[in-house]
C-alpha cells in the first residue's frame, strides 16, 4: 500500500537509532475501521465504532464483543482483569467495563460531570490505583479516583482550552495534553501536586508543530504526537532533562488519530476520512533513565474536618494527651486565617477559639508553675506579634489565658521546653532568623514573659522542638536544614547544623516533632519539597532511619497529604490504631474532593513497619 511504502523510505532517513520503522508484518489484516484503537495492556487491541465495542487478538482473531454506543476509550490493567473506561452516547454518562476472559462486564457508571467530555485518559498511580482524567473543551476537567469501593471525584482541574486528547505516562505521573490549536502540555498527575504546566512540544515559532497537536499515543518511556496538519508524526523520547524529540515521521494527509501497541512494535495511524486504521512495524529503542528509589507510602488512618477557611490556612498541630482516658485525647491544629481548632480523636471539631491569625502552637502538660500543675499551650499570634497562652482543663477544654508581647516585627514559630527542674520555656523565632528564648512566668494569676536569649540562624526558620530528655533544640531553616542547639540558656551554645538540605532532605524544611518510644527516640522533620517525611535517630550520631510519603487511603475515603507545614507525633497509647501512638500532620491540598486544607492522622505502628523501626 501507498502509506506502508511511503512510511518506509521515509523512516530511514527521518529516525535516529533509538526508533525505526521498517516494511509492515502485522499479523493483524489491515485496514481496520474503527473510530477508536486501544491497544490492551496483555495484547490485541480494543476496537471502538459508534455502535459497537469489540476486542480482538495480536492475530484479529475477535475474543469478546458488545453492543453500545460509545466514544472516548482507555484501558488499564486491574489485577487479572482490564478495566476499558468511556463515555455512553445517548447519556454522556463515563462507564467502566472489565474485559476478562473473553466477556465485558459492567465496573461502575459516574454520575453526570456537568460538561461534555472531549478527551479521557486512565492513570495507575505509585500505590497502584487506577484514576480517570475527564476533560472537556473549554478547559473543564476532573480526577476521579477509581479504586476503592466506589468511584470518587478527587479533584476539579483548570487546563487549556480545545484540548482534543491525553494520555499519563505512569512512571512519571505525567498528564499530557494535545491542545488542538497549540501543542502539548505536561502537567502533575498526581492530585497532591499542584496544577503546573510544563511545555512538551508546541507550534511554531515556539516549537516544531505545525497546528498545534491531534492525538497522543503513548511509548514506553517515549511519546508520538500527531502534529495538527496531520501530517506529521513527532517521536519523543524522556530524557533526564525532559522531553526530548528524537525523530519525525511525514504522513498521509488527513491522518486524524495514533496508536501504538502494547510492544510498540507496530504505529497505527487512522485516516479521517474513511476512519480506516493502517499499521508499520516500529522498533523502539526504550531510553535509559535512572530510576529514583520510591519511597515507602504510609496510609493514613483517619483525617479532621476542613478547617474554615479556604487557601492556605492550616498550619501546625499539637497533641494533648487525656490522662484519665488517652482515647478523649485532643489534636489542636492552628488556621492561620481564623484561630484555634480543637479535634477529637475522630477528626472531629469540638472547639473553635476564633483568636485571629495564629501560626504554630505547640503544648506541655503537668507543668509545674507557680504553685500550680497546669496544661498549657502555647501559639504565635501574626497579628498581635505575641505569644498566646491557652489553658486545657482535664476535659480537653481549651481556654486563652494570656498574650505575651515580644517585639519581633514577624513573629512566626514556636515551640516549648520543659526542664528537668519545672516550670516551662519557649522558643520564639521571626522570618528574618531570630530566635528568642522565654521563660514563662506565674505569679498572682498573671502569665508574663521573661527572656533569657537570643541567637538567630542565617535565614528563615519556623519549625523547632526542643527534647525535654537531653535538654536540645532541634530547629528547621527552611531553604538550609536542621539545626541543633542547647536548650539551656546558661549554656549559651552557637547553632550547629546537624543535616544540610541535600539527598534526602529537600526545602523547604517545615514541621519537627519528636517520638519517644520505649526502644528508641527519632525526630521527624516535614521535607516539604519533595512532600516526604523524614525520620531520624533523636541521639547523636542522628542517623537517618528512612523517610516515608503518606498515600492515599481508598477504601476510608481519605486523601494523601503534600506541602506539610508543622506536624506533632505522640508514642501514648490512644487506643485501636493508634496503640503505638499516631502522627499528626498539616495537608497542604485537600482532596477527596477539594476542600479547605485540614489535618491528617496516621498510625506510627504502620510507619514502624514501613521503616522497619524497632
């Protein structure tokens, strides 16, 4: 045929040799008319008309077949079976089928989207579940999480206009995007990422693309694109500086779609007009990439309620223990946009100190002070530029006491310090590296302030916990690493830092906690550049113990946590999952679906297991 030979004189030309192709030997007949071609992941392929859904073999031989009438198709592999994912015609409804031995059977049905969907594209995310990207023209979309017990909606998207296919790379978590009159677009996958796009391959004079983009197919780790004209097919390669193109392909006029094989050993191209499929041989060179160890995911076992207030707005945690019942304990959690939160154990709010714009809190508990055993937290106020004392009564009741005034023009973290001796301190810091430290006071009823100290890191910090046990602060420089320093003031130590920004700690460094287990002590810092949590030894040598990321718990509903600004962790015994004490820690992007930010609560046993800590 005219296309086979053209593509073949053509190619020995046009491609390097990482991609060749070569005089066609399909096995399957050609031409095959079909207005969509999905290739399945074990072999063969999906065939879509208007009427019709049918497999076939790597042969053609047909091995199941339905009547409906449908457009859009993906398919991924879920366990032994594929699950082909689209939209019903007369409903515009998304469907899901799973196609197993030789029969389709029905998987779910979305409810309606409120728009028309113009392209759909499947993604198999690290922790192995299956999402649906649904995207329609006017730059509407949405991601759906597909695994668990039900289908659920977990997060709205804003992309480009006109945008007539996609396609996720898995192994990078990709969304690719065919802008019709422009090009191609990356974006994140993953739902705790932030919705960045990044430029693939674009029309003149900004790239190579004649029209913009017609349709996508994916290669293993490479992409064909379909340039706009549909004359032209361009062959991407991933390269450890991004997308790179390695050759080009000159087509028939009129070519409207691309597919590829599970092998990719074959490139098939429809042509618009009689929306017949043809096929040429494709050998493809897979590129080398190092691969990044992927660290462990962690699910978390439960969550609280948004806070009231939408964008950033969340901030830190703090954990009080009920010592007359450890399972009415309470997480208080700072909205840096209202005040005060208090949660039970459930997620749920019990109290909202509506103080103003509060950044980290942190608390000690039986501190001995004038005369008095009290619990007591302590916040930074934005606003106020002080620090807020609040009392917790044995119920969990949470009341201010006192502001303590303290001069700095942008007061930000705070953390505590109990010493051996009673009483209780605190370790204020600014964003331009100032730290202040404070013995709180009681006497007559009154709380004041009296500092001891002042010292200052190079840049900005915010998160701090000090170490009751050997008397050491542990502090946070965002863009830097962690710092140590003694917590004594008459000791009057310089800072020393103790793990610089690098490998396994990427800025901004944020939340610091510390658990204190019966067999060891470790700090867990939030590496919120590379939204991972790391745990250390909390004695010198400070060994790295690994780092963790926390994941998405389907069947509870629950999503993942990113952007993580103060966490606390706790080793008492709270009873059920919590038994060897949870982590509680800020998400910055609340999804499952989209919401205000709030707090997630993870188990330590299930981080123990994960990182084989003793």
């Amino acid at each position: 045929m005219h296309f086979t030979k053209t593509c073949a004189l053509l190619l020995g030309t046009l491609l390097g040799p990482g991609a060749m192709l070569s005089p066609a030997q399909a096995a399957l007949p050609q031409p095959l008319k079909a207005d969509k071609l999905v290739a399945l992941p074990e072999g063969g392929w999906l065939l879509q008309s208007k009427t019709m859904l049918r497999s076939i073999d790597a042969q053609g031989r047909p091995s199941a077949e339905l009547a409906l009438a449908s457009e859009k198709l993906d398919v991924r592999r879920d366990g032994a079976r594929t699950l082909a994912v689209l939209v019903e015609r007369s409903q515009q409804r998304v469907q899901g089928l799973y196609l197993q031995a030789g029969q389709f059977r029905p998987a779910f049905t979305l409810p309606a989207l409120g728009f028309p969907i113009e392209s759909l594209c499947l993604y198999r995310d690290p922790q192995q579940l299956l999402h649906g990207f649904f995207i329609g023209e006017e730059g509407r979309g949405q991601q759906w999480l597909l695994s668990g017990p039900a289908p659920r909606l977990l997060r709205e998207l804003a992309l480009p206009t006109g945008v007539v296919d996609c396609q996720v790379d898995d192994a990078r978590g990709e969304l690719l995007l065919a802008e019709a009159d422009f090009g191609v677009w990356s974006y994140p996958a993953d739902a705790e990422r932030k919705l960045r796009r990044t430029p693939v391959l674009l029309k003149q004079p900004y790239g190579p693309l004649q029209q913009g983009a017609l349709s996508l197919a994916r290669l293993p780790g490479g992409l064909a694109v379909l340039d706009g004209k549909g004359e032209r097919a361009h062959l991407l390669a991933q390269t450890s500086a991004g997308w790179q193109a390695r050759s080009s392909l000159r087509l028939p006029a009129g070519s409207a779609q691309l597919a590829i094989d599970a092998r990719a050993s074959q490139l098939w191209r429809q042509d618009e007009d009689s929306e017949q499929w043809q096929a040429q041989a494709l050998r493809w060179s897979v590129p080398k990439l190092p691969v990044a160890a992927a660290l462990p995911i962690v699910l978390p076992s439960g969550q609280t309620e948004p806070v009231a207030r939408l964008g950033d707005a969340a901030d830190d945690p703090a954990i009080w223990i009920n010592p007359r019942d450890a399972a009415q304990s309470r997480v208080l959690g700072t909205n840096k946009k209202q005040g005060l939160l208090v949660y039970d154990l459930a997620g749920k709010e019990t109290q909202l100190l509506a103080v103003g714009r509060l950044n980290n809190v942190d608390l000690r508990q039986q501190v001995r002070l004038g005369g008095q055993t009290l619990d007591l937290a302590v916040a930074t106020h934005r606003d106020a530029l002080a620090l807020v004392l609040f009392g917790i009564d044995a119920d969990g009741q949470v009341s201010e006491r006192a502001r303590i005034p303290t001069g700095l023009p942008d007061i930000y973290g705070v953390c505590l310090y109990q010493p051996p001796a009673g009483g209780l301190e605190a370790f204020v810091n600014d964003k331009d590296g100032r730290f202040q430290h404070y013995r709180i006071e009681y006497q007559d009823g009154q709380f004041s302030g009296r500092k001891l100290r002042e010292f200052r890191l190079p840049s900005q910090p915010e998160g701090c916990v000090a170490n009751d046990q050997d008397g050491v602060l542990f502090m946070g420089e965002e863009d830097r690493g962690i710092w140590t320093i003694s917590a004594r003031a008459e000791l009057g130590a310089k800072p020393r830092l103790l793990m610089p920004v690098g490998a396994q700690l990427h800025a901004d460094v944020e939340g610091m906690a510390l658990y204190h287990g019966s067999a060891a002590s470790y700090l867990v810092v939030s590496s919120q550049g590379n939204d991972s949590y790391l745990v250390l030894d909390a004695k010198p040598p400070f060994a790295v113990r690994g780092a963790f990321r926390v994941g998405i718990q389907a069947e509870l509903g629950i999503d993942g946590a990113s952007e993580t600004d103060g966490l606390e962790v706790t080793s008492a015994n709270l009873g059920g999952v919590y038994g060897q004490g949870m982590l509680v820690v800020q998400d910055g992007h609340k999804r499952l679906p989209d919401g205000a930010q709030n707090f997630k609560y993870i188990a330590w046993q299930d981080i123990a297991r994960a990182l084989a800590l003793p």
